[in-house]
C-alpha cells in the first residue's frame, strides 16, 4: 500500500511531536534504590545465609551486592550461583552485583559464567593482592588485566568493576595508583566503584574523583567516617553524601550498596543505615 507523501509527512510531525514530549518518561533515568554489600553481615552469613538474606530483605534493601565468588564458579566456597540467586529474589530483592576473586583474565571463565548464570549486571574486583601492587609497573599489569577482564565481561554480556581502598590513593613515584588505573583502563570495559570512606581514608577528595574522571565511577559503596576516620553509621558522619550523590547522579552513577563493616551488631547496623539512606531525596 502506497502512502500519501503528505499523509508521510503529517505522520512524521506527529511523531516527532510526541518525541518532544516523551523524554520526561523515556529517557529518564530509573529510580535508585538502597543496596546492600552483603560483606556488612559476612559472619551471620556464613552461619545461615537463608535467614540472614530474609533480615536483610526484611530491613528494606531491595538491591544485593554479592562476595565472596571464586574461580571455581561458587560462593563463599559452597553455594551455587543459581541458588545464590534464586533465595535472593524469593525475597523480592535483586542481585546487580558480586565481589569477586582476583585473577588473570584467562581463570576468570568459571566466575563470569557464574555471575552471568545468576543474572547480575556487575562483576567486580575488590582489592588486589599485596605482592602486585608493589610498583608501578605492575599497577600497569594490573590495569591491562582488568582491560582483558572487562572484555571477556563483555563479551558474556556482563560489566567489569574495580573497588577501591585506601592503599590506590598513596603516592608511588609521584603516581597515584587510582588515577593510573582509570587512565589506563578502557571506558568501555572498565568501570569503578567508589568506596567513599576508603576514598576519604585515603586522604583523596571523592567529589574531586567524580569531577575528574567523568563517566568512570558507575557505583558507590555508601560507608560514613568519624573525623578521626572510623567506620560509622551512614549520616552520622563526615562525608558529603548529598553533594556526592547530587554530582554523580548527573554524571553516570548506576547503583550504590551500603556496606558496614563493623562487626560490633551487623543487624542493628544495616537497619541504621538504611533508615538514613532510604529517607534521603538524594537516594532515589
């Protein structure tokens, strides 16, 4: 059937009209929700991971971020990626993201499989081992791994990360390890997840971060710090949560996870940060 060029064009107008009025709904970016680095209940975990899953759904978070995945495809050492996943949204909550072993791209076949098997979006390295970080050629090393890992992520249909702790932020050679991490890592292979305590116990600003490498730092580990640079209850303490949050949002931040990793009282711990987080229009 012929269409009429000038039907075409009114249909095209209308079409565009409606363009015009869609983003607000299309192209907005999802609402955020509280997340959980499962890492803040490590203990209770280990002892029964049904029941502390159930606390941790029943607190509030509806997001999960796993630990503890090694090369051999399991969690914690026993627990399968389909049944880490299956009791986690049998609670109504979703897995987006797991820590992971540290290894070289050619070992890491069984641990992305994995992830991929449970459904998450995010596989992610936590820290590197002492001996490799010792200069910064092997930072270099390391930087070119993590380009082969997100690669082979990529190529599963998944996103690779690096979370920070404080010792990326010392100076070696004049060189901050961090900066040199995302400078040498590909855009799109690489992404980077700001532990915001470790960031500031690091002595580095987390807002200069954001500004300075736009695009790159896709997540956050929600962790507040007394002034003299301890662990506290998220709002209680020193960092800018509301400034960070309100820069990041606008530039490429996905998810962010509360981690507390005080062993003092886990559960009343989680409980406190989340009625913070979840009460806070910037977290949304």
């Amino acid at each position: 059937m012929k269409t009429n060029r000038r039907e075409f064009i009114r249909t095209g107008s209308l079409l565009a009209a409606g363009a015009i009025l869609l983003p607000s709904f299309s192209l907005k970016k999802s609402k955020m929700k509280p997340g959980l680095q499962v890492y803040s209940v490590r203990n209770q975990l280990t002892e029964d991971f049904e029941g502390t899953m159930k606390y941790v759904s029943k607190v509030g978070y509806e997001y999960i971020e796993g630990y503890g995945l090694g090369t051999d495809g399991m969690f914690l050492k026993k627990i399968s990626a389909s049944h880490y996943a299956r009791v986690i949204k049998d609670l109504g909550m979703e897995l987006k993201a797991t820590h992971c072993t540290y290894s070289s791209a050619d070992k890491a076949g069984k641990m992305i499989d994995a992830a991929k098997e449970a459904g998450m979006e995010y596989l992610i390295v936590p820290g590197i081992p002492g001996n490799l970080r010792e200069t910064l050629d092997g930072w270099k090393e390391i930087a070119d791994n993590f380009n082969k890992l997100g690669e082979k992520c990529r190529e599963a249909g998944l996103k690779f990360a690096y979370h920070n702790h404080a010792f990326e932020f010392q100076k070696m050679d004049g060189v901050i390890p961090q900066e040199l991490l995302i400078e040498s890592t590909e855009t799109d292979l690489v992404d980077f997840e700001a532990d915001l305590f470790w960031v500031t116990k690091g002595d580095y600003d987390p807002m200069k971060l954001i500004k300075k490498y736009p695009g790159r730092i896709k997540l956050f580990h929600v962790k507040d710090a007394t002034p003299e640079l301890e662990a506290t209850t998220v709002g209680a303490g020193i960092i800018d949560f509301k400034g960070l949050f309100k820069t990041a949002k606008k530039d490429a931040l996905a998810y962010y996870f509360v981690e507390d990793e005080r062993t003092d009282d886990p559960y009343k711990n989680i409980k406190a940060d989340y009625d913070y987080i979840s009460s806070q229009s910037f977290a949304k």
